[in-house]
C-alpha cells in the first residue's frame, strides 16, 4: 500500500544547489511530491524533530547546522517509499556512503563535530507519521 514520508534537503544540499537533482532522483525512482517547501527551520522544530538524539555528542551541532540557512522539505509517496528513499539516499556517513546513492555520490565529510549528509528521510512509518505533523502540519 502507499506509504508517505518525510525528506529533507538539509543546508547543505540546498546552499550547493543540489536541490533539483537530489528530487530528480526521487522522481525518477518513481515517487511522487506531494508537497514540498522551503525555508530556514527554527529551533523548536529542529529540537521535536531530533528528541531521539537529545544528549548525544552530535546533538548541539546537528540544530545548529539545520538552523543554518534554507532547507526544502517533502512530503514523498509511493509503494515502500520509506525503504525506498533511505536505499537512495545511502548510509549515514557520505564519506563512506556507497556511490550510487545520494549521499555517496554528492556527499562528503567537511566538519568533525556533524555530518552535513544532504538529505533526511524518516526511519519507520512511526517517524513518518510524527515527522511529518512536524513539517506538515
Ligand atoms: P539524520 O538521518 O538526519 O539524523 C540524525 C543526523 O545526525 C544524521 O542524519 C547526521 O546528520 C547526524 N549524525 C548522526 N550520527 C552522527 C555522528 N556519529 N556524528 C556526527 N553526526 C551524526
């Protein structure tokens, strides 16, 4: 059945203007946007957004770097597009991240203290669920 998820293009990858590539590829892996919009999130939404990783070393730089400047967020849907999209986008860390994906073809590491990785999806329907109240109202 269809499922929806949350992406965002973080600061990164709107500031290097890899935004129309990075939903190109969602597209063309057969998703639909549903809604997307762009603006520079603040701290409130940022800190609901991550609760899971309040207290870890990376948590401080991690708002910080997402309050930085614009992100574009999307709804996304389609048959499996949880998986699909965290398939896409590659393993967490872009240095290491397997060509092919998202991060492991555009991204890399620039910063000790966050991993400025290009994209978010949501983890689970759970997550979707709840972040996409967050983004989307
Ligand atoms: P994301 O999937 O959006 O969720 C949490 C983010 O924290 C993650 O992408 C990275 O940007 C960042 N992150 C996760 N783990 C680490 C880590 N070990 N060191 C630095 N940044 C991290």
């Amino acid at each position: 059945s269809t499922e929806h998820t949350l992406v965002l293009v973080k600061p990164d990858g709107v500031a290097r203007g890899l935004t129309g590539q990075i939903l190109a590829r969602i597209e063309a892996k057969g998703y639909e946007l549903v809604d997307l919009k762009k603006f520079t999130p603040g701290r409130e939404l940022l800190e609901a957004h991550y609760a899971e990783h309040e207290g870890k070393p990376f948590y401080e730089p991690l708002v910080a770097f997402m309050m930085s400047g614009d992100v574009v967020a999307a709804k996304v849907s389609g048959h499996r597009v949880i998986e699909g999209f965290r398939s896409l986008a590659g393993t967490t860390d872009p240095t290491t991240a397997a060509p092919g994906t998202i991060r492991g073809d555009l991204g890399r590491d620039w910063d000790l203290k966050v991993q400025q990785n290009l994209v978010h999806g949501s983890d689970s329907s759970e997550s979707a669920e709840r972040e996409l109240a967050l983004w989307f109202g």
